[in-house]
C-alpha cells in the first residue's frame, strides 16, 4: 500500500500545512505514525482531506461532515484503483465511480467533483472532466435562473438536466416542486415517481411525493411516502409533522404523539 508524508498531501492536494494537521487533530483521518513520529498519509487518508476540504469550504455543518466522511472512507478501496477513482456529486448524492462500476456512499449534500490517479505510486488529483453530468449541472443552474425570473421555459430546462443525467436528483425535486405549484399533479406525481426509480435513496423526492398526495387527499399513499423519507432521513422535521396530523386523523393517537414529539425535538435542536 503506498502511503504519503505531509509535504506529498501539501503539493498533492493543495493544502497548507495548518489545515491538514488542523483535520488531522479533528480526526477526520488518522494517519499513521512513522519513523521520527512523521505522519504517513494512505490513499484513502487523502481522499477524505480533500473531500473534507470541499465540505467545510462550502460550510456544511460539522456532524454532516464527520458522517459524510465515515461512510465515504468505509466503502474506499484500500489503494488507488487501476485507471483511478471519480468521486462526484450527483443531486445531493455522493457518486464515486471506479473504472466502469459506480456505487454510492448514502451521505448528506455533497459539492465536490474529482478524480485521483497514480503513476509509479504518486499521486495525481485531476479536475472535473466534461461530461454528460457537466451538461447536467448548466442546464440545472440555467433552469433555477429561469424559474427565478417566472420563465416558463424553466420546465424544460429541468428536462434536460434529467435527460443529460437521469440521476440528478435536485433536478427531479425542482421539476416536481414546480409543477406541483403550477397545479399539474399527474405531470409532478410522474416526475416524483421517476426521480424515486433513479434515485430511490433520495428522501426528499419521497417526501416531496407524500406532500402532492396528501394533498389531494390521498392519505394512505402519503403515509407510505412519508415513512419511506424517514426510513432514508430522520431529521426530516416537517416529515414527521405530516405525519403526525395524518396518524391523529386516523385515530392513531400514539403513533401521532411519538411524530409530533420527534417534530419537536428537531425544531428545537
């Protein structure tokens, strides 16, 4: 297994030394100590620098961080794969793609798009190449602005953010959500149901689904939408309100008292 000294991380990633003993004293890597007490750095102690770099930079809140990190480091192969590893974002999902295979760490939202390689057991951080999930993310950024201004050419570009990848799961939420408001059911119901098939560990999309069908006072199916987005997230506050009014209704009251509770505790925390 080939390992790293702190100047390699230093040149390789790009980070000053400060930060990287500043990450190392919040242990979100572990690396291990060599001789004259040196730190020596693995490939994935090097992955989650530079994936944790990213988070902080783009101020996600500490716990997601810490949980972001553990899964990701679990599911990292012991040392850089042949023809190198791609960790990108994919909605607000973590896609790291190892040659052809593609898998994906359940993780909070994520900002980071890179690749690593090695040549002769050195290691090459490379920058986002163009692709079809590039493509993705300007038609997604020209549809948010559209929507901003009232176009409705909004809807379409949000279309063609699906179409260039079928996996862009924040592209799905904003299409739902528009046409939901629009009061087209059946077109954000389908969208819903699509997003839910190329994304089906995505809570949102779920819980996004359980609003529209409760209301149009499909309670039932709600319910399911809804305990499906708290199977995936927990800490969907609004989630377990919904939840709550609909077990009451039902004459559920405990199932009701124990929703509304959690409701609670994560308005106050």
């Amino acid at each position: 297994m080939n390992e790293y000294s702190l100047s390699d991380v230093q040149r390789t990633l790009g980070l000053s030394r400060g930060m990287i003993l500043g990450l190392v004293e919040s242990k979100y890597v572990v690396p291990r100590i060599g001789p004259r007490r040196a730190y020596r750095f693995t490939f994935n102690d090097l992955v989650v620098l530079r994936t944790a770099q990213e988070l902080i930079e783009a101020k996600v809140p500490a716990r997601r961080v810490s949980r972001t990190l553990k899964r990701l480091r679990a599911q990292l192969p012991e040392d850089v794969p042949f023809g190198g590893l791609r960790i990108r974002a994919a909605g607000d999902r973590i896609v790291v793609q190892d040659g052809a295979r593609q898998w994906e760490p359940a993780s909070g939202q994520y900002v980071l798009d890179f690749a690593v390689n090695a040549d002769e057991g050195k290691l090459t951080v490379l920058p986002a190449s163009k692709s079809a999930h590039g493509s993705a993310e300007e038609s997604f950024a020209q549809a948010c602005e559209l929507e901003d201004e009232g176009n409705a050419g909004a809807a379409e570009a949000y279309r063609r953010a699906i179409e260039a990848d079928p996996a862009f799961a924040d592209a799905y939420v904003n299409l739902g959500r528009l046409l939901h408001e629009q009061g087209r059911f059946q077109d954000a119901e389908a969208v819903y149901r699509s997003g839910i098939s190329h994304c089906p560990s995505h809570a949102l999309l779920r819980y996004n689904l359980g609003v529209l069908l409760d209301q149009q006072g499909r309670q039932r199916a709600a319910l399911q939408a809804y305990r499906e987005a708290l199977a995936l997230r927990d800490d969907l506050a609004d989630c377990h309100y919904n939840l709550a009014l609909l077990y009451e209704a039902a004459g559920q009251t405990r199932a009701a008292l124990r929703h509304l509770s959690a409701y609670r505790r994560l308005q106050a925390g």
